[in-house]
C-alpha cells in the first residue's frame, strides 16, 4: 500500500517501481459505473520528488483524439483506488 493506492505486483517480480510502459498498457475503469475509459496516454508528475500527480486518459475514438475533437479524462493520483497487473481501478465523476 502506498499513499491509499494498493499496488500488486503479481507479474512485476516484487518491484516497487513501474515503468511508464507497463502502466500505459494497463485498461483504466471507473468504479462508479463500471465503464472502461480507455489506456493511459500521459502523466504529470513533480519532477522535484517524483510523484504522480495526475494520470491522463484519451475520450472518444483514435481519431477523434488525433483531431483533439474531445478532452481526456484527466484522474488526480488521489482517484486511484488500486493498481492490478491488468487495469488500474480509479473513481472519478465522468459527467
């Protein structure tokens, strides 16, 4: 557990860290409504100690992000309930 997130490192080999990589290929779903949002696209981060501060998840289709027709999700680090070896379990208001 780390900061209220609990990390499995079930496919990690018991590391405590996690490569951007890794984390983009993992399925972000909402646990209010059990939607599926998409992959993670970006991060910001402190770059003085690090931390994530925000995790960045495209709307709509490839192309309607490519033509930026609508915003991403953007999920604070405090919305992230769990990070599993499959998907990151967030709780966000989408409307």
């Amino acid at each position: 557990m780390y900061d209220g997130v609990k990390i499995e490192n079930l496919d990690f080999q018991s590391r405590d860290f996690m490569l951007f990589s890794e984390l983009k290929c993992k399925e972000v779903i909402n646990l209010r409504d059990c939607k599926q949002l998409g992959k993670v696209a970006d991060l910001e981060f402190d770059e003085r100690n690090g931390c994530i501060h925000k995790l960045f998840v495209p709307r709509g289709s490839k192309w309607e992000n490519f033509f930026k027709c609508q915003e991403d999700y953007v999920i604070c680090y405090r919305d992230i309930k769990q990070i599993g070896p499959d998907i990151i379990l967030v709780d966000i208001c989408t409307e």
